[in-house]
C-alpha cells in the first residue's frame, strides 16, 4: 500500500480535463487507487469522481494506491499532478 | 470520515419550506453564529434559570417557550441578573424563542457579551420542537460515499456497484432508456436515516444527473431524457453486484438464499450478476427489481417453487407405494 500527498498546481485546479486524464491514467493500472480530500474518499478511475471533489488550485490530496503495480502507478500519478496536467 | 460542523448560521440557512420550514431569525449574539451544533437535542433551560445546574445539558439547543420568558420577567422586576449571568457561563449553542417572544434587555445584553446567539421563531414551541428534531436527524444521521451507480427500476431503489468498466453506467443508461429513473451515477452519498433505512443520492449538486459513458464522455441525462427520467434521492432496496464472468465461480443458480451487505448498519439484499458479451443485463435487473417488489410482498418465487416441488416429490412417492411398479389399474 502507498501513500502520498500531492499538492494541486494547476491554476484552474482539476476540472474536466485534468480529472480525465488522472481517470484515464489510472485506468491502465490494476491497482486501486483512491484519492481523499477533507475526508471524502473518491476512485479515481471514475471521471464524476475527481470532478465532484472540487479541488482547487493548492488543495491537498492524499493518494492511496494498493494491488500488483503500486508504486508504478503511484510515481506516474505523482509525476501527472507535478507537470500540472500538461496545461501551463 | 471528517465531517463538516453544523453550525447555528448553517441552521438559519437551511432551505426548508411548508411544513418543514423552521422561520428563524437572529435577534442578537450575532457573532456567536459560528457556534458549533453538536448534539441533535434540545434542552428546556427551566431548571438551570432557577439556579439547579446538576445534570445542565449545556450543549443543547435551549428552547424559551412562554414559560421560561415569563420567568425572565421575573428575575428583571427582581432586578436579579446573576441567574443569567450563570446561565451564560455555560457555552451553549444558541438560545431560541418560540411563539416570537422577546426575550428581556438584562438577557439579551448579558447573551451579546458571552456572544450567544439568540434566536426567534413565531411557531408554537411543540410544532417548531418537531420540526428541529427532523432537521437534526437528517443532519446527524450517519453517512458515507460510495461508487456505484443508484437507480430507480420499478420502484426499488438499486445500487449497481462494480468495477470501473464493468459496464455499470453503460447498463443505467439503457435502464433510463427503458423508462427507469437515474439517481446519482459514480459518486453516491448514502445516510442512515433512522436506523434501518439507508436513503442514497448524489454527492455533489453541480455533477448530479450527469453520467459519464466512456466513448461519449459525460452527458446529461435529464436534458436527454428529460425530468421523468431523473430522481433526485432513494432508499437503496436492493445491491447488484457487477462482475466479469468467472467460470470457477458458482454463481446462486436457485435464489433461496438471500445474501445481504451491511450498509451503516443496515442489511441490504445483494445480487452478483456475471457480466458477458451477449447478456441483457438492463432485463435482469428488470426482472431482479420486480422479483424483489414480490418478496417485499410476502412471495418468495424461489422458496414456493421448492415447496412445490417437494410436494409433488411427497405424492410421487405416495404413488408408488399404493401402486408399485405395476401400471395397472
């Protein structure tokens, strides 16, 4: 099981776009993986998920990853947030 | 799960309207509205005025009713303030006065000093206890998120849970196309509101109505469909558990036993379909929300059909006793 925090650095935070591209990402890893912000728990291969959070510039998320590719799936959800979703 | 505080401003914002409306306003001790509700119950403050503070639920919401104003009056014409003094030591949550009474000048300056919040309601003190006690058990009831998908197929509320792809969206939309109403899809927020029914809807307002069908991307279903094909909160009645086909699994093939999932303490019914390329998973939950309308009726199709097989077995038998083997009559 791996845990992180990451820190949201787009200006906009995750709307649409990004959330599809954090689904799509984790969507090709077999592990589970969650993100939880404030307390609500969210899967994060599910686009109405990410959107329905609402995390906004600077927010903090804690990543869970758990299954036979953790930490493959965990730096590549890691390395997403940190190139800021390839939008600035 | 962290929850948010509910707070005295959060009650006085609460849009409730007709026969739930709670018509508050705030008097006084406006700077105490961040004040935190934190038990759901109310407290009559007779005892704690008259100077008896053993047992002081001082982290209620304190109701002045007639009563307690008139004994207000009472400790102004005595000039006595040190009752309310000791009364406010305490930090409550707000005081409220029913049938639109004012409380006296000493309470609501000493309540501005201590920045308690001082409310007033025309309704009558019973009807306006009733109604707060409502809002209470909506907002402290215990809650949870879920994934899945919740839909309305005949009357029975059904959460459709899975993994992601397993065709759960994909399978409500063509419920919705049937004619069945979409509840919440991907994130569902469910809360137990009186200890054994679960009421489940969508989490977030904005996203709500809304699926996302991979292809089409997200689509809003009750500009599609239009507004019979939306619901907007649903008990959970009944759980269908979506998986990928698994040959070495035994999936029930009777349906006697009934398989239940605990939902914040609440035994829900849980069915686990087999997903397939070919098979009509829209008609089997069709045919699982009706079987299950026949349970809740007192019919279980599956148990009866057993008796009536062993029945018949019990005659067959008979039969051969009188008979034997000879066909003959």
């Amino acid at each position: 099981m791996i845990e992180k925090i990451l820190t949201v650095q787009n200006r906009a935070g995750i709307h649409a776009r990004p959330a599809a591209i954090i689904a799509q990402t984790s969507n090709k890893f077999e592990s589970e993986i969650t993100l939880t912000r404030d307390g609500a728990t969210v899967n994060a291969k599910s686009i109405m998920g990410v959107i329905a959070m609402g995390a906004g510039y600077n927010t903090q998320l804690t990543m869970q990853v758990i299954g036979p590719d953790e930490s493959e799936a965990a730096s590549v959800i890691e390395e997403l947030f940190n190139s800021k979703f390839e939008e600035e | 799960m962290a929850d948010k505080k509910f707070t005295v401003l959060d009650l006085l914002d609460l849009e409730l309207s007709g026969h739930d409306a709670l018509d508050l306003k705030c008097i006084a001790g406006r700077r105490g509205l961040p004040r935190a509700i934190t038990v759901p119950e109310l407290n009559r403050p007779g005892l704690a005025l008259s100077g008896f503070y053993e047992s002081f639920a001082s982290n209620r919401v304190q109701i002045f009713g007639r009563g307690e104003t008139a004994y207000l009056q009472k400790l102004h014409k005595e000039k006595n303030t040190d009752s309310i003094r000791n009364f406010f030591r305490s930090q409550m949550p707000c005081c409220i006065f029913t049938y639109n009474l004012e409380p006296t000048e000493d309470f609501r300056s000493i309540a501005e000093e201590s920045y308690c919040p001082l409310l007033q309601t025309s309704l009558t003190s019973t009807e306006f206890s009733n109604r707060i006690i409502r809002v209470f058990a909506n907002q402290f009831a215990p809650h949870q998120t879920l994934h899945g998908v919740l839909v309305e197929v005949y009357g029975i509320g059904i959460l459709l849970s899975g993994h992601s792809g397993v065709g759960k969206s994909e399978t409500a939309l063509e419920l919705v196309e049937r004619g069945h109403r979409l509840v919440a899809d991907d994130i569902i927020e469910i809360r137990c509101v009186n200890g054994n029914i679960i009421l489940g809807r969508g989490a977030n307002t904005v996203i709500s109505h809304h699926m996302e069908i991979r292809g089409l991307g997200i689509i809003n279903i009750s500009q599609l469909y239009g507004v019979g094909a939306i619901r907007d909160q649903k008990e959970v009645q009944l759980i269908v558990q979506l998986e990928d086909w698994n040959a070495s699994k035994a999936y029930d093939r009777l349906g006697t036993e009934s398989k239940y999932k605990e939902l914040l303490g609440v035994k829900v019914p849980v069915i686990e379909i087999p997903v397939r390329p070919g098979r009509n998973l829209p008609i089997i939950i069709e045919a699982a929300a009706m079987n299950e309308r026949l349970k809740n009726m007192g019919y279980n199709s599956a148990k009866d059909f057993n008796q009536n097989v062993l029945k018949w077995i019990e005659t067959g038998e008979a039969q051969t006793v009188y008979n034997g083997n000879d066909d003959s009559y």
